[in-house]
C-alpha cells in the first residue's frame, strides 16, 4: 500500500457517495517524518489551495511549528475528512464551513488509519476533538490534551484545535504550553 493507492481510493468512494465534483485535500509534507499533524477537514482557502492548512489555520500551523523550532517539511500534515464540509447560507447563498458529520468521518476513518500506517510517524498530534475522537474513541480533550497516550506501538499527543481556543485566553495559555511540552518530548525522541 502508499499513498497513491489509497487516495485514489478515497476519490472513488466520494465521487460514490457525494459526486464528482467535491475536490479532495489530500495529505500533505514529508511521507517519513516522525511527526504527523492531524485537523479536522478542509476549508475553503484549504479547498481552493488543494493543501490541508493555509489561510488563518496556515497562520496557527506557524505558530505551532515556531513553537516547537522544526519546519513544515518535518510534518506529514492530514485531516480525517478530507473533503470541505460546508452548508449554504441561506442569505448570501455563500458555502460556510461546518464541522463534519458522522457520516464524512466514517467514510474517512479507512483512509486515516492507512496514512498512519504508511507515513509511520513516532507521535500523531491531534488537533481538537475530531482526530481524537476518530482514532480513539469516547474520549474528551478537556481530559487528554497535551498527555501522551500509547496508540499502535506509537504516541499521540492531543491538542486543543487552535482555531477553537483563539477567543479563550485561558485555554490558549493551555495549548502553548501543551506545545512546549511536546517541544521537550520531540528534542529528545524525535
Ligand atoms: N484547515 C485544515 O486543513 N484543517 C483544520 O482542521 C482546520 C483548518
């Protein structure tokens, strides 16, 4: 298996299930690297890019690399869903992002489980609750972030998603110092 199989995979199945004409935002950086970064699906500057976080969460995807002084090509960065969710405002007409739903996620999931196994990264950084949910389960970030929990012989570190928190100065003092923990946790295992 590599990731060319198993993403024409996944365009198969949602050109099935939602059509021809959703654009997939595929997996994106070093195919070997010890870190992979995990959101929860594309946007619309994602959308129109084709990459997984530019525009405002490309800003907090700099952070989080400054944070922990590695580059962006040290990451794999992915989201579970792979395709934008998106609802139509009935004012403007205009697509608006939504999170996804449990149908988008379990479509997804397949195709997540199969990066991970073929990117083979040390420690999975989670973004939110999505990516912690889909891989493990009934759990809450409240209670995991910035905790190394053993998953598969490899680690993963949750974090709250930083697009959620940026009104929450409370919590954003939480998620710098989760990455300055992870900073000391890759400096000696990564
Ligand atoms: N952009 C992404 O690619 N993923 C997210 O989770 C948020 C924004």
């Amino acid at each position: 298996m590599d990731l060319t199989t198993i993403y024409k995979e996944y365009s198969d199945k949602i050109k099935e299930v939602f059509g021809e004409d959703r654009k997939i935002v595929y997996g994106d950086g070093n195919t070997n690297a010890d870190i992979m970064l995990i959101g929860e699906a594309p946007g619309r500057f994602e959308e129109e890019q084709g990459k997984p976080f530019v525009g405002q969460a490309g800003k907090n995807l700099d952070e989080f690399i400054d944070i922990l002084e590695i580059k962006r090509e040290d990451l794999f960065i992915t989201n579970v869903v792979k395709v934008r969710p998106y609802k139509i405002n009935e004012k403007t007409g205009r697509k608006v992002n939504r999170a996804p739903n449990k149908k988008e996620i379990e479509l997804s999931l397949d195709t997540l489980l199969k990066e991970i196994e073929i990117v083979s990264p040390k420690i999975i950084v989670t973004l939110g609750n999505t990516p912690l949910k889909a891989l493990l389960g009934d759990v809450k970030i409240g209670d995991v972030h910035g905790k190394l929990i053993e998953y598969n012989g490899r680690f993963i570190y949750p974090l709250y998603h930083p697009a959620s928190i940026i009104y929450n100065r409370s919590l954003y003092d939480v998620y710098i110092e989760d990455l300055k923990n992870l900073k000391k946790y890759i400096k000696s295992n990564c």
